[in-house]
C-alpha cells in the first residue's frame, strides 16, 4: 500500500490529502498521479502562476452578474428550459474574464461545487485541449472528497491509462459526467441542487480552432444523455468557429447567450456608471498616493474633475499610464486627453498592438480594409449581401473575411432596419449587417500615425466606392428599385459621398481610369426610363441625377481632358428631362408650375419660396405657392415645385435643376418646347383661379394684420417684410414663407397678385384668359380696401394693358 499526495481546493483554501489505493504493476505511477501529471495549474482560477487576475472592480457588473448567478442556480427561464450552456460574449477588453473570475469566487463563497479553465494564448500549458479535462477532472476530484466521484474518476484512470489521449468528448464522459451521475444517482435527495459548475474562460485562445469547436461538442454530446443538469459557463470573444459551434443544430437549443456588446440604452448606461465608478476610486487612489510622496506641489482636491471623468468614461488601459510612479499622473493623464505620443510615451500602445495583431489575422487584409471602409461613408447601413454585390465578391466572402475578427467586428442577423416589403431580393428573412463594437477601433483605423499600414483614408476609399456604387446600380437596380431598400443602400453612397470625390481626387495623380469608365458607360436612360412613371422618379432625380451631375463638374475640373464624358452623359440626361418635359405642356397648372420654376427668384414677382429656418423641411424651397397639391401629386414628376437645395450658391438652383433651367432656355429651333406666350397664358389662368379661391378665404379688412400702404403713382411694391433681395446670393429675390404646408391666405394673396402682374405682358390673346381679365377686373381689383393696395393697382394696370394689347376693341 502507497499513498500519494494531492492538493484539495475548497473556497481558496489549500488542504494537503492523501489517496490510499493500489499502485500498478511494474513501479508505473498511481492514478492519481497519472491525473496529477495531466493537469495544468495555471489553468486553475487561483493558480499562483498568474498576478493580478482581472475581476469586477466592486459594484461593478452587478446586472450581468445577477443573470449569471440566477441561470447557474437554475432560478431563471432558460435554466428551468434546459439551457445548460450559458457563452458570455463581447469584444476585446470588455470585461468577460474579470465577469467569469468573479462569478467563480462567488460560487466559491457560495460552497457551489465547480472547476474553471482559464485559457491563455500567451501559456504554453494552457493555449491547447490536451489538459483541459484533466485540469476539470482533477478539479471534480477535490470537490467531492471521499466519494464515489473521486473512486470513479481514479478506477477510470487505473483501468485506461491513456484515457487522457482519447477524445475530448470520451475524456468529458468518463472522467466528469459518469462520476457525477454515479454520485448523485445514489445521492437522491440532493439531485435538485446544483450538482457541478463547468467554467471556461477565453476559449477563443485556445490556438487550435478544431478543439475549440471539440470542446463544445465534445461537453453537448456528453451531457445529452446524462440527466444531469451541469450548468457550463463559457466567456470568449465572437470569434466565426465558436459563434458557428453555438449556432449548430443542438447546441443552438441549449445555450442561452449574454452579451456585453453595449447594443442597448441600459448596457450603455450600466457600462458608463461602472467605468465612471471605478475612475473615481483609482484616480482618488492615484491622488492620495502621489500627494504623500511628493514634496512638491500636491494635486487639487477635485483633481482630474467631472468633466475629465466624463472624457475617459469610454477610453480604456489609462489607470495602468496614469498611474507610474515615474511621472505626474496630471501630465500623464493630460497627454492622454490630447491621444498623441509625447517623447515616444503613448497611452495606448497596448490597445494598437491588439488591434494590430487582429487585423494581421486577416485572411486578405486589403478587402477587409475596404470593405470596413464603408463604415465611415455617410450612409445608411449596408448589407453584406449588397457589399458582396457592389464590390463583385463571392456569396457569403464577407462573413469568411471577417471570420477570426469578432472581437472587434460582429456580424448580426437582427431586425432590418427597413420594412420587411423592401428586404432586398424579396426575402422576409433580415439581412445580415457588419457592426463596428468598439468606437476606439474606429478611431484608430483613421489615425495613421497610429494604425500605420493599416490606415483607412477614407478620401481615398471614397471614390473607390463611388465607382462601385455606379457598377452596382447598373447591374441591380436598372428595372427595379425601391427607395429606402437594402438593396438601394449604394445609391445613398453615391448620394451623400461624392462630394468627397474631390478631395481624393487632389490627393491623386490622375484619376482612375476605372471611374471615368463607370462614369462613360453608366446608362442613364436604362436607369431612369423604367420609373418615369413612378413616384420612385423624383426621389431618384434627388438622390442620383443631382450627385451625378455634381460628379460629372467634379471630374472635369480635375481632368479637363474628360470633358468627353460629361457631354455625353449631358445629352443623354437632357433626351430623357425634355420627353417629360412635354407632360406640363398638357395641363394649367402643371403649366404654371413650369413657367413659375424658369422664372423663379429672377424677379421681385417670381420669388424663390423659403421654408423657415425652424421648420424641418428646411432642406426644400419652392417655386410656386401651390406646392402642397404636387407635392402629393405624381403628375410633377420633374419636382419643379418642390427643389432641394445643394452646395451650390444659388437658392432653388442645384445642379440639376440648373441644367434643366438652361435645357427650357434653349432656343425654339433646339427645343420644339418651347416657353412661348401660350404656356404663360395656361399659367396666368390657372394663378386667377388660385387668386378667386384665395379671395373667398381672406379675413375682413379689419382682420388683415399686413401693412396697408399708401397707393402712390411711382410705388414699386407694397412693403412686405418677408420679401427680400440677396445680391451676395447670385442676385435672387427670397420669400419666406409661413410654414410648408401653409403659405397662409394673406401671403398666398400677396404672391399670386405678383405672378399675374408679371405674366400678363408674356402672354399672347386668349379668349379664356382676356374673359378673367374682364372678371377680375370689375370683381375686387377696383374694390377700395384690401391688402397690398399697390400690387393690386398695378395688377389693374397690366390687365388693363393686356385687354387693350390682345383686343384693340375693349381698350379702355
């Protein structure tokens, strides 16, 4: 009879034991002994080989650790539906291992039964498989002490020596679960109590992928027919093998998932108070200490102050920097606020070197970085399948990409954020979209003095993308297209980002013979034409006629020699503008609405309508007061009416509506559509029907709150304080109306008197418009009260002026 030595671990406390037992035939070692050698100590949670293990700093994490706790007992709704895997998940740096060290040393104190591996890259003994059960096992072994747990475990061992070289999940079987069931079988009245803990912590650090999916199925599959609830707590980062373990068929139904993604309002906040809380301990710590030893000026009592304290809530590694006892923690601390190395010291080094060493990973770390890119264009969130599209990838290529970079990049299947008729392809499923989770990432990808070869310029990235949106819209969305789609995320590229196309061109030699061919072979006819008849047509005229016109300026400027395809693409676009051109010959008031837009701000008569700078459809102007009828209305299919403004100085004037004002200028031998006097007339009329109606709703004179002015011989205007001339703003005169949906009567009033004034002298004879003239000439412009006395003076003169001009018979 022998006896070996054993260490027994209870509550943190080491107890020295002694195991009584046959040793094998031929000096071999005892089992125990066997299994002594197998394990790897510094896998345990207080192992003596590791120093300042992460744990929650006090009051911190409280939530989480809440719902861990209540899922190990069994308290919640996914333990009691058999939930036996619990994956704490979250980026790099977020917490994961200090959460599992500090749910350990709660069980600990709890007297809960458990075993822990804690894997490490950086430790040879703990980076791989080989030891993990044995370190489990041999854990298991002190928790029950003279049992029939630790006689299992020790006859397995004695009868199958190399029991440690099967599989992982024979190893699960035989050396955990069957001693468990053995023991509890014959332990009745303790079944219902948690029977055994299984945590383990960084499993995205065991080197070998393989194993890593072996551990988890490996535990699933032992555990499947045991019976036995063994609770199985795993931390790692999202890595793609882990994720896609977690994901299969059974262990899908068995895991409930915790993550520390801050997703959420009540994440962020948690987050935010747990951070703040622990700043405030460390910095008073970091305060105390410095102001005992220095001999010299101490730190203030508020020292770094709230507002700092906000500043480093989100930033990361900075009490470890702030803290040397070589330096002023103030200097420090003030050297992380500016982010920039002083003397070759930076704060952040081991946040780079992380986020280096990930991207080196990379399975083709230029597409990576291009396609991360697309984070940082202004635009609405983009799906992969449409990625995968625009930039001619293969099926799935984003996901395998970022497959070993989850914990900075996660892939999510949540809820589209565009409703479920506008899921691209028809599909009711939501589309999967790359999330950025950690802000800081982000910052550095733009920083190049600090991420170097893997820097993003984004000028740059830009016009590589305002290519492939081109590409994309092309090939995709030539027939068919949705406004606010997934499938129509591209169009937005080009919408909002092509004005950048400038400042990466200045920072290029040349420009990319790939873009001016894009921009050459882009059919716009074959883009547009399919929609002419949609409400879909105006939004694109917005969001592609407008920045393709822009491009068009954009690269000229650059090359002039490329002046070739801004006039091929011109004549294309004016083929297409005048055929719907035609539509506003056949209708008064689309007529109006055409003839109003040529003239508008030219003329104190014709001015640009402003929506207030309070209201938030401030992006628009107007050409004409009536807009709340085409603004419904499909029938103003060019928006004429209702014109948003761009970067351009003019008023009403962007760049496509700029072309379209000169297409309508050309001469009549160019453009058979001509802006003649029968057009003016169609407006005219359909301004003296707007003015009847506008008549009948006016309050009592005594009602008016406008500025009644005295009618002289040689007044210009009535005084309206709404009206104004802007000579620094190409010379157009302004009109700011009330609010959009309604100019208000009075207004509405004043602007319809100007538009006839104006038009009457344009206008050749018209019985129908000579019979309003007569109607309103003896209706209410020779009534003596009213407002805006001047204008209808002048009114009364022009219809005067015209009666006489188109009938010599009723000159008056």
């Amino acid at each position: 009879m022998i006896s070996s030595k054993q260490v027994l671990v209870t509550g943190g406390q080491f107890t020295q034991q002694h195991y009584h037992g046959q040793a094998s035939v031929g000096g071999n070692k005892a089992p125990i002994d066997m299994l002594m050698d197998a394990v790897a100590p510094s896998a345990f949670h207080d192992s003596g080989a590791s120093f300042n293990k992460p744990r929650c700093y006090p009051r911190t994490r409280v939530k989480t650790r809440e719902v861990i706790m209540h899922w190990i007992l069994g308290e919640d709704k996914d333990a009691r539906d058999g939930k036996q895997f619990m994956w704490l998940t979250g980026a790099a740096g977020c917490g994961k291992s200090a959460i599992a060290q500090s749910t350990i040393e709660s069980c600990i104190e709890r007297g809960l039964p458990l075993a822990g591996f804690f894997f490490s890259r950086q430790d040879p003994a703990r980076n791989h498989a080989g030891s993990l059960v044995a370190t489990l096992a041999y854990q298991l072994y002190c928790a029950f002490p003279q049992t029939e747990v630790q006689t299992k475990i020790l006859s397995t061992i004695q009868q199958d020596p190399l029991i440690f070289k099967k599989t992982l999940q024979q190893q699960f079987t035989s050396l955990i679960i069957q001693p468990l069931w053995t023991y509890f079988s014959k332990n009745q009245f303790i079944q219902h109590q948690v029977p055994f803990l299984i945590a383990i912590d960084g499993l995205d650090e065991c080197m070998d992928r393989t194993a890593q999916k072996a551990i988890l199925t490996g535990l699933a599959e032992s555990l499947r027919n045991s019976n036995l609830r063994i609770p199985i707590f795993v931390a790692s980062r999202p890595e793609h093998d882990i994720r896609l373990s977690f994901d299969s068929k059974y262990l899908k139904h068995i895991t409930t998932v915790l993550s520390l993604d801050l997703s959420g309002d009540e994440s962020v906040l948690e987050a935010d108070s747990d951070i703040r809380l622990y700043l405030l301990d460390r910095f008073a710590e970091i305060k105390d200490d410095f102001n005992n030893r220095t001999t010299g000026r101490k730190l203030a009592q508020d020292w770094p102050g709230d507002a700092v304290i906000g500043i480093l809530v989100l930033m990361s590694s900075v009490i470890r920097y702030v803290e040397s006892t070589h330096h002023r923690p103030d200097h420090r601390l003030e050297i992380i606020l500016n982010l920039r190395a002083v003397n070759g010291d930076y704060p952040l080094a081991e946040l780079d070197e992380l986020y280096a060493m990930i991207l080196e990973s990379a399975v083709d770390i230029e597409k990576v970085l291009h396609v991360l890119s697309l984070y940082f264009m202004d635009t609405p969130p983009i799906s992969c399948s449409v990625i995968e599209k625009m930039l001619s990838y293969d099926e799935g290529e984003v996901e395998t990409l970022f497959s070993g970079m989850g914990a900075l990049v996660k892939i999510t299947k949540s809820t589209s954020p565009f409703p479920p008729r506008d899921r691209e392809d028809g599909q009711e499923h939501a589309p999967s979209y790359l999330r950025m989770l950690l802000a800081s990432f982000g910052e550095y990808l733009l920083d190049a003095t600090r991420s170097k070869q893997f820097h993003i310029d984004v000028d740059y990235e830009t016009i590589r993308h305002v290519t492939h949106a081109l590409q994309y819209l092309a090939l995709y969305c030539s027939s068919s297209l949705v406004p606010y789609s997934t499938a129509a995320a591209p169009m937005y590229i080009f919408h909002r980002n092509q004005c950048r196309v400038g400042r990466g061109l200045d920072s290029q030699s040349t420009i990319s013979s790939e873009l001016k061919e894009s921009l050459l072979s882009f059919s716009v006819e074959d883009f547009l034409e399919p929609h002419t008849s949609t409400s879909v047509y105006p939004h694109l005229l917005e969001y592609f006629v407008t920045p393709f016109l822009e491009l068009l300026e954009t690269v000229v400027h650059n090359d002039p020699f490329a002046y070739y395809i801004q006039f091929h693409q011109l004549e294309n676009i004016g083929n297409i503008l005048m055929k719907q051109v035609r539509q506003y010959f056949e209708d008064d008031r689309l007529a109006s609405v055409l003839i109003l837009f040529n003239h508008m701000g030219s003329h104190r008569f014709v001015p640009v309508l402003e929506v207030p700078q309070h209201s938030p459809y401030r992006p628009y102007v107007h050409s004409a007061p009536f807009y709340l009828d085409s603004v419904y209305n499909d029938s103003d299919i060019l928006s004429l009416s209702r014109i948003w403004e761009s970067s351009t100085p003019f008023i009403g004037q962007s760049v496509y509506h700029g072309f379209l004002r000169q297409l309508l200028r050309l001469p009549v031998e160019t453009f058979k559509y001509a802006l003649g006097p029968k057009m003016h007339e169609k407006a005219a009329l359909y301004c003296f029907e707007e003015l009847t109606e506008t008549v009948s709703l006016l309050p009592p004179p005594s009602g008016l709150e406008m500025v009644i002015t005295t009618v002289t011989d040689d007044a210009e205007d009535d005084n309206y304080p709404k009206l104004s001339f802007n000579s620094a703003n190409g010379g157009q005169w302004q009109c700011q109306c009330s609010t959009r949906l309604d100019p208000g009567e009075e207004e509405l009033y004043f602007l319809l008197l100007g538009y006839i004034i104006f038009l009457l002298p344009c206008c050749g004879r018209s019985d129908a418009l000579v019979a309003a003239c007569e109607n309103h000439r003896v209706s209410f412009i020779d009534q003596p009260d009213g407002p805006f006395p001047v204008r209808r003076r002048l009114l009364h003169k022009e219809i005067n002026n015209y009666l006489a001009r188109v009938s010599p018979i009723l000159r008056v």
